[in-house]
C-alpha cells in the first residue's frame, strides 16, 4: 500500500501544477491563440498617430484592440510602420520598440493598449447599461456620450466630445451591420470592447487631451 502511494505522489504533483499553469495563462486557450495568431505583412505610413497602426492589426488580424489614449505635441507625426508579418505578440514586441509611451496587456482574447499603462478615468466610469438591440456602430457612437453615467462624469469634469460627424462610405446592401449589446454593470471600456467584438469592427479608443488642458474626449469606434 505505501509502495502504490509513493507512486501516486508524482502523478499528483504533476496534475497540481499542470492546474497552476492553465490558472496562470487564463484558465482560457483563446487568449495564447490570439498572442499566436499569425499576422502577414503590415505597412502603415503616413501623418498620424500610433492609433493608425493599432487599426491595421485590428482589421487584418481579426484581433479586438482597446486603445487608452493620451494627446500629446507629437501625436500627430509622420509615422512608418514596417512589420515583416509574424505572431500578435511579435507584432506587439515591435510596436513597442518604436512606441514606447504605450503598453499592453491581453484580457481574455482583447488587446488592451494605454498609454504609459495608466487607465484612463472616463474608461473607468461604472454603470448599469440597460442592453441595446439592432444598434450599428454609428449607432452606439451617438449614444454612448448620452448613457447617464458618462454623461455624468463628461458633464462634471466640464468634458467636450466629438459628437455630430457620420462616418462616409460605401454601404453595404440592406444597411449597416446591426447587433446587439447584452446590458448589466460594466465599465465604459468593457461596453466599448462589446461594441468592438459584436460590430465586427474589433477596434476602439478613447483619446483625452493631457491634464492641464481643457478637458476634451473623442470616442473611436472605427
């Protein structure tokens, strides 16, 4: 009997670690499969932002990307952007190294990207979302700034936004895509990689001017 017990202690030992591991890489494979998935070529080029180049990845790999932004003097600024094609995580390892203002951290199967890895308040703001069914992305832009709690917050911190502009293109037959949002307690952010996941755009940000400056947010669903 003790011979069959000091058998079986390896084997334990092993199953107890081997949970230790899967705990530690999010309990989830979808999560390594996106830091795995594999990316061709992508060349961004151009006056802009570090967004711009976020956007390519989020529409060429299919990855969803929450960015967390803050304006600065060379926010805009010719940006050139060569990535020799790879896995996700290279390709973060790469923008990193040009970008170093910005860091990221996957969460169950989103890219979130914020600048010098702080959170930024209005992405934070709590609030009991009622759920929304048929919305298109343009949709959603209108109304997220109306949702009683940002409102709140844009209202007390003396915050303007980007409101008024609809996006121009070519539609597709039928209308624009629609799907619907599951309501409950969340954060703006979590609504926000909702919106990006079920529009199938997979991209969002949130850009607020620096401290200092006259509070100013624009909201990017696409």
């Amino acid at each position: 009997m003790l011979k069959r017990q000091l058998v079986l202690l390896p084997v334990a030992i092993l199953m107890v670690e081997g949970l230790r591991l899967v705990a530690a890489c999010g309990g989830s494979s979808r999560a390594t499969g996106v830091l795995h998935r594999r990316v061709g070529k992508i060349h961004t080029e151009g006056y802009g932002t570090a967004l711009s180049v976020l956007y390519d990845l989020a529409q060429k790999a299919h990855v969803v990307i929450g960015v967390e932004d803050v304006e600065s003097p060379s926010s805009n600024r010719l940006i050139v952007f060569d990535f020799p094609g790879g896995t996700v995580r290279q390709f973060f390892h790469l923008f990193v190294s040009q970008f170093p203002a910005y860091q990221w951290n996957e969460d169950g199967g989103i890219i979130h990207v914020r600048w010098h890895g702080a959170h930024l308040p209005l992405a934070d703001v709590a609030m009991s979302y009622p759920g929304a069914q048929g919305q298109t992305k343009e949709s959603m832009w209108w109304d997220i700034p109306n949702i009683p709690e940002v409102k709140a917050w844009l209202d007390s911190h003396h915050c303007s936004h980007e409101q008024g502009y609809t996006s121009i293109g070519i539609v597709s037959p039928g209308g624009p895509p629609r799907f619907s949002v599951h309501g409950g307690s969340m954060t703006l952010a979590q609504l926000l990689d909702q919106v990006a996941t079920k529009s199938g755009e997979n991209y969002w940000a949130i850009v607020q001017r620096p401290p200092g400056e006259p509070c100013h947010v624009d909201i990017q669903l696409w």
